[in-house]
C-alpha cells in the first residue's frame, strides 16, 4: 500500500524547501497520529514531522516550542511548517532518549539535569511567559481517569464495575486541584527526554502543556511507566526537588509528607490514565506494543494504594485483577 502522506512530505522537503540529496528514514511515531523522520542532507541532520490536520494539530506545538526556548529549555526548533498538509521541519536532539542508556550508575546525573530543567519551567513556566495556558481541571483529571475503567477494566478485562470508582477520581482530582499550579509539560519522562551534549536534556513532546499541579512532571518522571527505580532513590531524587524549588518561591507544602502524598496520589491518577491509554492504543489504534508497561505501572498503582487508608477501595480492586504478564524494564 501506498503511503500518500509520506510522498506528499517528500514533495514539501524537496520541491517546497529545496532539499536535495537528502535521506529520510524513520525516527518513531508516538502514541498520537504523528511520525516523525530524520532528514540527512547538506544542511546536517533535520526532523520531518508528519501530523494529519484532521487528527492533529502542530499550532500548540509551535507556540510552545518557542515559548520553551525562550525559557533557556533546550526543544526543537520549528525551522519550517506547513499547517495545511501537517508538516514542520526541526532541529534534531539526537537519537539518544534517556531511556536508552539510564542505568544505577548515570541516574544521579541524567535526573540532576531533567530536574534542573524541570525546576526552571516551573518557575518562570508561567509567570515569565504570560501564557494563557488551559487549566488542569477537575473535568479532564477525571475524564483521564475514566481511561482505566473504559479501556482496561471494560474493554480488556471484561468487568463492569458501575460507580465504584467515582468517589476515589473525586477524591484524586481535589488533591491535584489542591496543589500549587505551575506549568505542566504533562508527559515529561524518559522517552521524550534526549541526551544532548549541551543543555542536557532536549525536550520533546511538550504540545500539551498545561497549568496544574506541581507534582505532576515529576511523577511523570520518577515513577516513569518505562523504567522503575528503588523507593530510597526516588525520594531522595523527590526530597532534593522540593528544597530546590522552595527556594526559589514555588509552594512546597507544610512539611516533605504533605509533598509526599501530593506527589503519591498524583501518580494514582497518572497512572490510572496510563494503563486505560496503553489500553486504548491496542483496542483502538492497534499499537500493542505499550502494553508491556502496564505490569510496571499497575505496580506503582499497588504499591500506593496499600499506604494510604483513603485508597483502600482501589487496593482491593486491583488485588482482585488477573495478574499481567511480563515486567518491562526495571532497575
């Protein structure tokens, strides 16, 4: 089968931009409609996204990128587009994702970069910028949470569980909507970090950037749902974030508990949406391959719900699901 949209992105690079002698091979898609691929031509090493009009939209894209940059934070840069085909041309980050070569040893140092960055979006993320962000509401926490009931428990597992879960989303989204709100790049975790030279990380992946809870990124990116560390250094990672950003003004809460739980319950609601998107991927959009992370990340979901007496009601629930096979990767 013919594949029309990449002949029509061949014609944009080479009729439109006047690329010649260039080479385009596939980077990856994501877990959206877009692709991506690497140009390799005279110029140097450029990325083609390819992302449909009618399923995507790359004007967010765009306007965060240069809002990101502005912020000192090292993202692609939008060098050409085409929003009526569904085209940009973009610097390139490099092939390596932090998933790629994280192990004991670099951790300290790759996370100490991700959360430096981390700390500079939140802090002038919306101040600085005068962005006119959407909110985090308690609508869409709830609606994302929806995913796991809709998409594992229905779908997959074939159980019809009714209401059950309706008072543990309220009580999830009210902690999230408790929470200072800051910035929020919404899936900052190691798949769409790059290890660059300068200005370690590159971001990608920051088209839906909104403004909710402080916690959030940094779930996303501690109990990342593609590689899991031992407790002891994800708070120690946790504990070092909050004095940081404490003193440069960003409410932390009353004491390292009270962070402790925002962080612990933002993660269930994460989570949850998670596993009803990897889910979702393979009943919908035929991309089975995110469910080998649903083990890993059920696991962070068990994990939290036996510490805390509120979530005793998803505690039971999740003791009673057949167990997933196969872990992923672990460290």
């Amino acid at each position: 089968m013919s594949d029309l949209r990449l002949e029509a992105l061949r014609q944009w690079l080479s009729r439109d931009l006047g690329l010649i002698d260039y080479q385009l091979t596939s980077v990856s898609g994501d877990a959206s409609f877009r692709r991506y691929f690497r140009a390799r031509c005279k110029r140097g090493s450029l990325i083609a996204m390819d992302a449909p009009p009618e399923q995507e939209d790359c004007r967010p894209f765009i306007h965060f990128a240069s809002k990101f940059r502005d912020l000192g934070l090292n993202v692609p840069e939008v060098l050409e587009q085409n929003l009526e085909q569904g085209f940009l041309l973009l610097s390139d980050l490099g092939e390596q994702h932090y998933l790629d070569i994280l192990n004991l040893d670099n951790a300290d140092g790759l996370y100490g970069d991700a959360l430096a960055a981390l700390r500079l979006l939140q802090k002038d993320g919306v101040s600085r910028l005068e962005l006119d962000l959407p909110s985090y509401s308690r609508d869409l926490l709830i609606k994302e949470m929806g995913l796991f009931r809709d998409w594992y428990l229905e779908r997959h597992l074939g159980m019809q569980i009714g209401i059950t879960l309706e008072g543990l989303f309220e009580l999830l989204a009210a902690s999230a909507l408790d929470q200072p709100q800051v910035l929020v790049h919404r899936d900052y975790h190691s798949r769409n970090l790059m290890v660059t030279g300068k200005t370690n990380p590159g971001i990608l992946d920051f088209q839906d950037a909104v403004r909710g809870p402080v916690t959030y990124d940094l779930v996303s990116l501690l109990r990342d749902c593609y590689i899991a560390w031992p407790q002891e250094r994800v708070l120690a990672w946790l504990y070092d974030y909050r004095r940081a950003i404490a003193r440069v003004g960003i409410p932390v809460g009353a004491s390292e508990l009270e962070f402790l739980r925002w962080f612990d319950w933002m993660g269930v609601q994460r989570h949850l949406k998670a596993i009803g998107i990897f889910a979702r991927l393979n009943y919908r959009d035929s991309k089975p391959g995110y469910f080998r992370d649903i083990p890993r990340t059920l696991g962070y979901l068990n994990t939290v719900a036996n510490q805390y007496s509120e979530l005793a009601e998803l505690a039971r629930l999740l003791q009673n699901l057949p167990k997933p096979m196969g872990m992923g990767l672990s460290v």
